[in-house]
C-alpha cells in the first residue's frame, strides 16, 4: 500500500512513523521549506509517549525531555492549591508510561531521524493544493502543479487543512476569543527554586497561566492565555510584545512575572475552533490530528490525540483488506474519543477563566472523586489508552 499524507507536523510525523514501521509505503509531503522549529514545550501524556516509544523514540524522548514530578492547579489570587496530580513514577505505576515535557523542535527532530532511518524523506516546500479520486486509487495535486498517485491520502494539515477543505468545503476556522502568550525562558536566567519541576497552571478571571521545564530542565516553557477581542491578524507565530504580556498578568505570582519579565521575546498566537465534523473520509482520503479534530489547548491533548491518531491509522490500515475499509474503522476508533476530548477541552477554557468561588467549588469536586476512587482515577480513560 502506499499512503500519501499532507502535512509534516506533530501529526504527520508519528503517521509517516508508524506507517512504514509497518510496512505501508508513505510519501510524506510538507508545505514549509524547513521543518517548522516553533519556539515553544508540549506536554506528552503517557496516552502519547506510549506510542512514541513503541516506534523506537523511547531512549531519544528521555534524554531530550523532563518528567515533571506532579501538575498543580493553583489560585492566582492566593496561591492556593485546587488540584495536584503526582506523576513521575506515579504516571509510570498508573498508565504504565511516563508524563512528559519536551520542546517542539526536540519532538519534530527525533521524528524526522526515525523516519530518515526508515528511508522516508519528508518532500519540503510543497504544499497539498486538491484531490482527484477513483475507485483504484487517489491523487493528491501539489501546489508546484505536480501530483502525487497513492492508494489512500491522510490529511495531516493543520487547522488550516487544504485536505478537510477538499473534502468537507469548510472556510476559515473561528477566532476563540482566547489569544495565547508563548515563550521558553532559560532557567539560569530565573532564581533557583523558583519554578518548581512541575506543571503548573495558575488561574484567574478571564486568563491563566501554565509553565513547566522541557530539555531536561534546562529551559521553561510558558502559555499564559488571555481573553481578547478579535486580534488585527490570524497568524499562528506572530512576534509579541513583552511589555504587553507583562501587563496582562500584573499582580500575578512571583513565578509567573519572573518568567515573563526574562523572556527575551514572545509569541502571541491567536486561538481558534472549529465544530466537530459529522464524519472525516470520503473513499480513500480521511484526516489525522487538528485537520480533523482542532481543539482548545487546555487539556494539554491536541499533539497526545495526533499522536494516538497515527497509531490507530497505521494499525487499522495494515490490518484491512481494503484501503477504504481501513481508513473507515480507523475513524470509528478515533472520533468518538477524539470528540470527547475535544468537548473536555472546550470546557476547560471556561473553567480555567471562572470567578474564584466558582472554580474553587469545581475543583473540590474532583479533589472529592480522587479521594472517592483513588488518586487521579479520572484520567485513567485518557492516559491509559492502549495499555
Ligand atoms: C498554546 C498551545 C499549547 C498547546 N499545548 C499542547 C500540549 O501541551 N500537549 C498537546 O498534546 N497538544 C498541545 N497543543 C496542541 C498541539 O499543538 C496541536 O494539536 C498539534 O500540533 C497538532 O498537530 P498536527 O500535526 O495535527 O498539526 P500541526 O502541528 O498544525 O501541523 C500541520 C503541518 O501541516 C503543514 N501544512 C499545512 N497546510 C499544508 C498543505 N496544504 N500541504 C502540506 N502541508 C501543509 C503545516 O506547515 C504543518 O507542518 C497546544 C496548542 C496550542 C495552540
């Protein structure tokens, strides 16, 4: 079989990954000259680094990456704790694999060599532009006029997937009213014993706040999301003003103006939704990642469900008989549970912006289950797939 996928991300990486460890054929195709080094972390759920150590990333994931000993949910306003979950060897004893912290660019290197090791060379600077299908087969037409023939096509493309396009006719995503500060700090810069080696998420009316360490503590990641009017533009990197993210958490904890006060630069980026769609194939074209599924970052879950996606896919696809057979169980795996993380992490962008007392009273309740049926139960369903 030979699968051709559009986009080069977190998403079409793993796929590429995990489709040739099994044997499919993959081109890979990706719209950017170079593989894309944005300038911030990603938390990997054991639910993703289970499969990223399944396709041989294990030893490469733990000398680049930070496992954070717990993640800790605390009021910006008292510094109170509302929520602390241990993991460290708890998520190792729990979900059978470890939480953790790594840059994006450590992520998409590791990728990009496991990949080079199997012979498969992402083609840069070409961009999926339409789709032509038949009952043998598919082709998807590249924007440098060429085309590529395949048996099947994933698109792997974004929240601005030109695949999801050609399929379901969408537009342009929606503004979420959110925009968010990123930025990685050096930790030498930064008192010692100031940021603890957690995650940590610190909240308020109308915004919040989340650091941890990535490369092996070396450097901090920081998103601190604030609720905004339309922004003037819709890029994803847009250089920001540190001044300007300095003043959105005046009066905020020692740890979070610090961060923000060394940062050198920041990136402001706009957040954006889209609703779930109904279904995602047609024949021999389906979609993988935030082409599919785009949703809210504050489950900490839209690279863990691309990564889970390429598992799936790759799975299914050698075990069907037909192309189109594959890509149609592949969906009726993922699409529920990707809605319902889609669905959770849109509730948590209303519970993180809440009024103090409502989102105490929130959080009790959920300190309440884990003493009811132990200790970070609730995430069993999440960061125990596929144990
Ligand atoms: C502030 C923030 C924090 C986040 N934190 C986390 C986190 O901690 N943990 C987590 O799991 N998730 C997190 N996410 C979500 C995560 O970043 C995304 O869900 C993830 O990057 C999706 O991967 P993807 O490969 O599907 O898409 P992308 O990463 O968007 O990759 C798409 C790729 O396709 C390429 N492309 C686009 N159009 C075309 C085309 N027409 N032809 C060819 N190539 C094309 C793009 O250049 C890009 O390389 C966060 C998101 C945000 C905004």
């Amino acid at each position: 079989m030979h699968a051709v996928l559009a986009g080069a991300g977190v998403g079409g990486l793993t796929a590429a990954a995990a489709l040739s460890a099994r044997g499919v054929r993959v081109t890979l195709v990706e719209r950017e000259p170079a593989l894309l080094e944005a300038g911030a972390g990603v938390q990997l759920s054991p639910n993703a680094v289970r499969v990223l150590r399944g396709l041989g990333l294990g030893d490469g994931l733990s000398a680049v990456a930070f496992a954070p000993e717990a993640a800790e949910v605390r009021d910006a306003a008292t510094g109170r704790v509302l929520l602390s979950t241990a993991l460290g060897e708890a998520a190792v004893a729990r979900w059978g694999a470890p939480y953790l912290t790594v840059h994006r660019a450590d992520l998409q290197q590791l990728l990009a060599e496991t990949l080079a090791a199997r012979g498969v060379i992402p083609r840069l600077g070409v961009a999926a532009a339409g789709l032509e299908q038949g009952a043998e087969g598919m082709r998807l037409i590249l924007s440098d006029g060429g085309a590529i023939e395949g048996d099947i096509a994933v698109g792997c493309d974004g929240l601005r997937s030109a695949v999801r396009a050609a399929l379901w006719g969408e537009g342009a995503p929606r503004y979420s009213g959110q925009i968010a500060w990123r930025a990685l700090v050096p930790a030498e810069r930064l008192l010692e014993g100031l940021i603890p080696p957690k995650v940590c998420v610190w909240l308020g009316p109308g915004r919040h706040f989340v650091h941890y360490p990535v490369r092996g503590g070396r450097l901090v990641n920081f998103v601190g999301a604030v609720e905004r009017g339309r922004p003037g533009d819709e890029s994803w990197t847009d250089r920001g003003d540190p001044a300007e993210a300095l003043a959105d958490f005046r009066g905020w904890p020692a740890p979070v103006l610090a961060l923000l006060e060394a940062a050198d630069e920041v990136w402001r980026w706009p957040l954006f939704e889209r609703a779930s769609l109904p279904a995602w194939r047609q024949g021999r074209v389906s979609l993988l990642g935030d082409a599919a599924h785009p949703m809210a970052p504050f489950l900490a879950q839209g690279a863990a469900m691309a990564i889970e996606d390429a598992e799936a896919l790759a799975r299914h696809l050698s075990a069907a008989r037909r192309p189109d057979a594959g890509l149609a169980a592949y969906e009726s795996e993922r699409r529920p549970r990707t809605t319902r993380v889609q669905q959770l992490s849109a509730r948590n962008a209303q519970l993180f912006h809440m009024p103090a007392p409502a989102a105490r009273l929130a959080y009790r309740a959920a300190r309440a289950l884990d003493a009811a049926a132990g200790e970070a139960s609730r995430l069993d369903w999440l960061y125990g797939w596929g144990r």
